[in-house]
C-alpha cells in the first residue's frame, strides 16, 4: 500500500505533467495555473509549512534547469524556512524582498541582477549602507549575479541554474555573498527557486521563490 507521502508526490507529478502537456494547447492558461499553484503553496505555507515545503520540494526536483532565460522576470517570495541559527539572516532576506519585484537574466553573458521597488533603497541603506543600488525606470536595480548549471546542493541528482552573488565584489559581504539562489523552470515561463545559505561547511535551505516571465 502507498504512502501518505507517495500519494501526495504522485499527486503533485501527475498535475504537474497534465499542466506541462497543457501547454501545447493552451499556453497562457497552463502557465496562469502554474502560477497560481504556487501562490496556493504560499498561502498553504502560513498554516502548514511543512506540508507546503514538502510539495515544493517536489515541485522543485520534476524542473529542469532554464537554458534560455532572458530578460525581465515578476517575482514572488513564496516561504521562509525557520531555524534560531540563521534567524538573522532569514530576517534580513523577508526585508529585502518584500520591496522586491523579480529578477532580470542576460542569457548570453550568463549574468543578470534584482529588481526592487524605490523603497528599496531606504532598507538596503539601513542593512548595507555602503552599498549604492542603481535606479531604473521602474525602481531600484542591485545585487549583480552570474548564472551556471549545475547540480542542486540540495538535491545533486538534479540540475539547476545557479544564481551566484559571490564572485561579484560589490555586493554586499554580510548575507548577498553567501546567497546562492538555485532555479528550474516548471512550464516555459514559470520556475520555482531555492534560496541556499552557505554556512561555511556548507549549504542550508532559507526558502523559496518564484519567477515568471511577463506577457
């Protein structure tokens, strides 16, 4: 007999597969519904975290990592994970995204940064203030990234992009340098993200994010 946990993972491939075969036909409802579906998973998140986390996880190992990625992406956080001992940084990062917009991708320079809200720039100066965040028609431009593919920290049988802030001397040293971001994309224009910790002697799971790409 199957598993509770069984029933719910065949539950979530089986929709996840129907939305992906969806998308020959009906593109923009295949994608809306993806969408919503995690945005049901973060709501779901204040009352049952842990129920919420474990569909995400796996949501997260069915994706595959984006190849193609370009341009400006919407954004949503969708939950934190909690623990005493990353407490600070997990605050530092909901302050953060909570004037966050998304992200944008330069596929052929393997780049990209962060779109934030001008009222961005009153809480980076309060968590960083010798770091200068560059405007933009539309708000606040920061934390440059590059982009690679390769395996999960978490989960190393699957490949993801990884969104590394690390290399880039301008960010900011406390919590952006030790950010690494990892992405797979659930249906052409829809992914799901990681937001990974490095601690040091390795990485520990701070949450999760969405993306989409704007019609």
């Amino acid at each position: 007999m199957a598993s509770e946990g069984d029933t719910v993972t065949a539950g979530v491939v089986g929709k996840l597969d129907w939305l992906r075969t969806s998308m020959r036909e009906q593109p923009e409802g295949a994608t809306d519904a993806a969408w919503a579906w995690i945005g049901d998973l973060a709501k779901r998140a204040k009352e049952d975290a842990a129920g919420a986390e474990s569909e995400l996880n796996t949501l997260f190992r069915r994706g595959n990592a984006p190849t193609d990625l370009h341009g400006p992406t919407e954004g949503m956080l969708v939950m934190t994970t909690t623990n005493a001992r990353f407490d600070a940084a997990v605050r530092a990062i909901t302050a953060l995204w909570m004037p966050w917009q998304g992200k944008r991708f330069d596929s052929q320079a393997a780049t990209g940064d962060n779109r934030m809200t001008r009222a961005t720039g009153l809480v980076g100066k309060l968590l960083w203030p010798l770091y200068s965040m560059k405007d933009h028609a539309d708000g606040k431009l920061a934390f440059d990234f590059n982009t690679y593919v390769e395996a999960g920290a978490e989960d190393p049988d699957v490949d993801v992009m990884v969104i590394d802030y690390a290399d880039i001397e301008e960010n900011p040293d406390l919590v952006i340098r030790k950010i690494r971001d990892e992405l797979v994309e659930l249906v052409p224009g829809v992914y799901l993200g990681k937001i990974m910790y490095n601690t040091g002697s390795g990485y520990y799971k701070l949450g999760y994010f969405a993306l989409r790409t704007p019609r």
